[in-house]
C-alpha cells in the first residue's frame, strides 16, 4: 500500500512540474517588453516597458519600432540597476499607416531578442513645417524637392512605400499647374537601369504631363483643375522613411553587438 501510495505521489509531483514548465520558460526569458496597451489613435502616448534577466553594465537596449513597409522609430534605452527599462513615442510623425506594428528590443546580442506588436489607427496630418517658397523636405532624405505652382499652394509631400509612390497635397484655389525637381534618390522610374515613365494620378484619374531629366533628377510639370487636392507621382523606388537615422542608430546596435560578443568570448577563455 505504502508503495502504491509513494508511485502514486512521485507520479503526482512529475505532472506537475512538467505543467509548471513553460510558465517557468517564460519568466526565465533573457528580455521582455510591452506596451501599456494594444492599440492607438494618432496623438496618443505609446508607453514601452521591459525588464532583463540579467545586468550588463554599460550595455543599452536597442529598440526598433516598425511596420511591413518601414522603420518608424529607434532608440537605445538605457537598463536600470532594477534591470527594467521604458520609453514612450507618440502615435503618429513618420507612422502613418493604419496597421500592426511591431516592437522589437535586443540587449547586446541577437541571442537577447523580444517583441510585442500593437495597433495604429493610422494618421490624417500632413506635416508643413518641411515647406518653403520653393523647396520641400522629404523624411528620410537630406535631398530636397524643388518646385514652383502656379494657382494654389503647395501643402505637403509624404512617400507612401507600399506604392512606391510620392503623396502631393495641394489647395488649389485656380486652375493650375505644379512643376517638381525631383532627386532621383527620393523618387525614379526605372526598368533593368532604363528610365521609364512615371504614372501621375490627379485625385484618383491618370493625367499627361511634361517631363525633362538628368543623371541626378526628373522635373515634372503636371497641370490640375481648381479645387484639386492631391496628386500622386508612382514609380519603381521611393525613399525608405527613416532611412537615414535608421542607417545610423542601426551601425550604432551592430557596433555594440560586436563589442558585447567581443567580450563574452574573452571572458571564457581560460587563464593560465
């Protein structure tokens, strides 16, 4: 009976702790992150919060926050003596996109990867604050767009990625015409290394328009009715949002990466 009585128990114990497992998996976890909630509106405050398992010194957390299309934002957070770190981004700027985006956060080698996603309603603003007299500023480029209009104002341009594609916002008060000095760099056409031809929406209905090109930029003059609103310019490349920075702060985490490997391989290399 006592036998019994000991299986039974030693049997009892086993499930247990095979049912306890991934839960202790989980909190064994070499990094963690989280945002305070799971989707939302443009304005809004996104909270980011995450915790290590363990502590090395000197070592920041990378963060990348981005979409199918584009980096949207980057930072390198620093881990405190608790070993929890956060940062907060507002809803919205270089995310424009209504979708899912993801959060991912590495600390100091690809080994130490977590991620958690949330949902954006998308944004209806069109920065101006990029605009003067005659050029514009595209995010993600230091090359600027030069242009002239004639019979409205020029609000804004944005890249859209998923359409390889530039977003012009205007308010035309008058019949007119827009001229653009596009950089190949921010926005081309081409095919096996071949200009091809742009395709230019007026709000929504394919419209000619006049072109002349060099090594290094494509002007287009492209005429609109009053009241117009946005035109569209889609071609085979437009600039990456973020690019720069991203270019940057992501040579930054590689860097790191390296010194972090560097030194953990040091560290086990036996002394004589």
């Amino acid at each position: 009976m006592k036998a019994h009585l000991a299986v039974f128990a030693l049997s009892a114990i086993l499930i247990a702790s095979i049912g306890m497992a991934p839960a202790f998996g989980q909190i064994q976890s070499s990094i963690v992150v989280t945002t305070d909630k799971s989707s939302y509106s443009e304005g809004e405050t996104i909270l980011v919060t995450g915790e290590v398992k363990d502590l090395y010194s000197g070592t920041p957390v990378s963060l990348i926050v981005k979409n199918d299309n584009a980096i949207v934002a980057l930072a390198q957070l620093t881990v405190g003596a608790d070993k929890k770190f956060s940062t907060e981004i507002t809803a919205g700027g270089t995310m424009r996109t209504a979708g899912t985006y993801t959060v991912e956060v590495t600390y100091g080698t690809q080994n130490r990867v977590a991620t958690t996603t949330f949902e954006f309603g998308g944004s209806t603003s069109m920065p101006t604050d990029k605009v003067t007299a005659t050029t514009v500023a595209i995010e993600g480029s230091s090359d600027l767009i030069g242009y002239t209009i004639t019979g409205g104002k020029l609000l804004g341009i944005m890249p859209d990625v998923d359409a390889n594609s530039l977003i012009i916002s205007i308010d035309a008060t008058n019949d007119g015409s827009i001229t653009l000095t596009i950089p190949r760099s921010v926005l081309d056409a081409t095919i096996n290394g071949e200009d091809d031809d742009f395709f230019v929406l007026v709000d929504g209905e394919e419209v000619d328009f006049e072109e002349t090109v060099s090594s290094k930029d494509r002007t287009l003059t492209i005429a609109f009715p009053v009241g117009a609103e946005e035109i569209e310019i889609i071609g085979t490349f437009v600039i990456p949002e973020f690019g720069a920075i991203a270019a940057m702060i992501l040579a930054v985490a590689i860097i790191s990466i390296i010194a972090i490997s560097a030194k953990s391989r040091l560290s086990i290399i036996p002394r004589y």
